[in-house]
C-alpha cells in the first residue's frame, strides 16, 4: 500500500490537543496538505498559523469544511453532531473524519443526512489528560492505536483516512463502530470514572495529592482530564457504562468480603489473575 | 543541620528493589559505608557483591545484622516481624530501620521486644511494579517521600535514619505511626485494590491490554504488582481498608444513579470538584 498522501486540501474544525498535533504532525510531511483551520477561541488558530502550523485561519466552522479534499471534526462528540448537521451541505465531496470517542451516532448521524459514503470515523487513543493547542505536539499520534470504523464509506476513503494516521506512525485499528463504542466504555469511560471517584474518596478522607506515591499518583491521573469533553459520551453510553460499574462494584463486594474474612488467599489470587492479564500483551 | 553520613557499618536483609536501590545509593555517596547484606536467593546477593555495590555476602539473616550500626530490614511486612523477633538480640547497639508499607506493627512489636528506643521506622514510596535486584536503582528514592516514624528511638537515631535518606535526595516525612498507618491504606492499599479489581472486571468483559490507552494503561499498572508484599500489610490494615472500599463503593452508587438519571451534570460536577483537587498541590 502506498502511503503517498491523498489529501492536498485538509480543513480541521478545532485546534485543540487533537485537532493541533493532526495539524502538526500533517505539517511535518514530505507533500502534506494545505491546511484550514477554524477555532473558536480564535487567538489559538492565529497562534498556530504564526507558529506556521495550519496556512489559513477560517473565521467559520463552515469556511473551513467548504472546498476541502478531507475535512477534520476535533470536537467533542456533541459538537461533532450539531456542527455535521449544519455543515453537510457544504461538504461537496470531501472526505470527512473526527477524532471523537463514540463512532456509532456519527455514522448514524451522516447515514441519515445522506453521507454514510464520504464518512470515516476516527478515534485516537491518544494524548493524556492535557487539553489545548498549547499541548499538542507532531508525534502524540506515534505508536498509538487510532481506531477507524469505515461503515458505509468507499473503500477508497477509508483506505485514505488510515493511510493518513499512518503517515502519523499510528497503529491503525479497523472495527465496526458497535463494538468500538463497547469496547470504548470498558477501556476508556471505565478507567476515567473510577479514576474520579477515587480521587472523591481520598479528598473526602482527608488527602491530598502529595500523600500519594507513584502508585497512588498513576491511579488519580485521569481525574485531571477535561469534564467538557465526557457529558457527552457518558450520555450516548450510559447503559454500558452502568453495566461496567456494576462489575466494579461486584469485584468490591468479593474483596470486601474477602477481608472482612480475612481471606488473604483469596485476595492474593485476585491479584495473581489480574496481574497475568496485565502481563499478557 | 550536618549531612555527614552517621553510619559506617550497614547489615542489609533483602536485595530486592528497595533494599538492592538502598545499597546502590548509600554506595555512589562520600565516605559511604560499608554493607554487608543478605539475600533469600544467594545469586542476586552474590551479582551485588560482582557489581561492587556491596562489600560482603552474608550467609544467613543474622549474620547479616549482627555488628552493625544499622540494620535495614528490606522484606514483605510478615518476613520484618518473623526476623526482628528472631534477630533482637543480635543487634547489639545498631539503629534499626526497615521499608514496609506499614509502622505500627513494627513499633508494637520492638516495644515488645524491649528495642523501641533503637528502633526508627522508614516507608519509602518510590518503585513501581518493578522488583528485585535487577530493576534497582541508585537514585529510586531521589525526589520521593520517606515516611519516618521515631515512635520511642532515641532522637540522635531517627536523626541519623532521616540523614540516610536525605543523604539520597528523599524528602523526609516524620509522622506518627498510626497516622501513617491510616494514610496508606488510602493512599496506597486502596490504589492497588482498585486497579486490580477494575483489570478483573476488563479481562471479564473480554478485554486486552492492548485495548487500552494510556489512561486505562496507567489506572492498570498496579495490577502487576507483587501479590507476596501485598497479603501481610492487607492482613494487618483490614478494618480500614474496608472503609476505604465502601467509600468507593458508595461513590460508585452515587455515579451510576446520576447515570441512570441521565443526570450529566452531576456527573460534571464530580469530574470538577476532582479535577481541582488532583491539581491542588
């Protein structure tokens, strides 16, 4: 497969930690494209056109998807959804991508506005819990997995899209949207939502962050990350997300029960099995 | 205060990542002191004395300890306990000090042997899942805390224990040991508890590592740690780790009923009020 890059005219909606490192790391390609970008804290766009990352500030989200080969929504999932409805029109024929972390109403969504061909979603597990243009960098995509889910879309484009994370040194992982967005709940909405109340208890107990060794410090991180960008994937998930916090909740209830028993084998055993599946890669 | 290194004689029990790092940093200091250590595996013992960090191979755990100014216990909780009751008469004059996640046992337990005023307890938190000798490193206490509890020792000793430490680049922490005793199980037990549970709960749902990112690497990591120096500190810190999980748990509770509510903003509100308290610092 060639990896010569199909986009000469790439419009990006949002120079945040996705939307700059995409702008970045294009920029730094033999023969990348062209590239848009609309902000809406427009000091950020400005900054990256000085910074000569992006060729042109939109002063809209629509003048930067208009004329595009492959047009970029680095939003949250909400925003992706109200900005696609407004903007379809003005598509023509690019290509169009994303960056967020739910896939299955994005393709709904331009199924039902009548561009489930031109529609690649992407998602990038990528990037920590920094956020902003200030944070973005050309290699935060390097050596990372970036889910594509192709549903409805040419071949062709799809090919494009994942050729286009390569060129990134991304690990390119097709899979059906359904399963990405299940898989998305346990591995990442999980993670993240234990992460938050975890930290609650600790605060409700009295500590603070430089009580926590690096153990303590790695379980925490996550509770940094921006709320801005989850209301709208625990929305479109809540059921699965319930379903996983059950689970949690029943693992618990068996070691609670194992120390209120002073069952240390058993406790050691669960730790024994979790630390295998840890090792397996 | 003088940072002249106060013992010249050190008896090590234990080469692994704590004591094989305790012997690599006393051993890169000026006028260091000479170290004698013993190892359950006589092989990582015998590899310290090759790579010159230290200066003789005891044959057994007494040997070890006895004629020293300090001896340093660097073993799982239950193996300090079984050793000191063994070993108290042994150790003459020596300042006596170890590294496990819990102190009052270890007070309790030399005031019972009638040794509380040479006996000064350290709890460094540094290392990761990492053990043994060969992951041991000169500087793994550099920047971290060292927790000292004096209980009864002579003040000249827990200064001295403090210098040692210092003498590494550990920030020390002196605490009460009951205090400490408490803040670990939040600070430390509760970490490893959950990520083991939340790494049981993705390998049931069917889960890889390779599934996840960053964020849900860095809340899985504990789950590789050692179960052998987990089961004696859970042992002895039940009562309050089951606090420590219904404090989650009941977290949990409120979480999923947001969920369920589609009450978002709830959910919003936790991610907030735990975001500024993760980077309060």
């Amino acid at each position: 497969m060639s990896h010569a890059f199909a986009f000469e005219r790439v419009g990006i909606v949002g120079l945040g930690l996705m939307g700059g490192s995409l702008a970045r790391g294009l920029r730094v390609l033999d023969n990348g494209p062209r590239i848009v970008a609309f902000n809406r804290h427009r000091e950020d766009a400005e900054r990256a056109l000085a910074d000569g990352v992006i060729d042109a500030v939109a002063s809209t989200a629509v003048e930067a998807v208009e004329g595009q080969d492959l047009v970029v929504y680095a939003t949250p999932l909400d925003v992706v959804r109200e900005m696609m409805e407004a903007h379809s029109e003005g598509w023509g024929d690019a290509t169009v991508t994303d960056v967020a972390g739910l896939k299955g109403p994005l393709l709904r969504d331009t199924a039902e506005l009548g561009f489930a061909a031109q529609f690649v979603g992407s998602h990038p597990m990528a990037g920590g819990t920094a956020t902003g243009y200030e944070s973005s960098s050309a290699d935060l995509f390097s050596g990372e997995t970036v889910f594509v889910c192709g549903g409805e879309a040419d071949s062709e484009r799809i090919g494009a899209v994942q050729s286009m994370w390569q060129s990134m040194g991304a690990r390119v992982r097709p899979i059906d949207a359904d399963a990405h967005d299940r898989l998305m709940v346990w591995a990442s909405h999980l993670p993240q939502l234990i992460s938050n109340v975890v930290a609650r208890a600790m605060a409700e107990a009295g500590l603070s962050v430089k009580d926590l060794g690096p153990g303590g410090r790695d379980l925490t991180r996550l509770a940094e990350s921006s709320p801005a960008m989850w209301s709208s994937l625990l929305d479109e998930a809540s059921e699965e997300n319930i379903r996983a916090i059950e689970s949690v909740q029943s693992g618990l209830d068996v070691l609670r029960e194992a120390l209120s028993e002073r069952s240390l084998d058993e406790v050691a055993e669960l730790m024994r099995t979790t630390r295998e599946w840890r090792k397996e890669q």
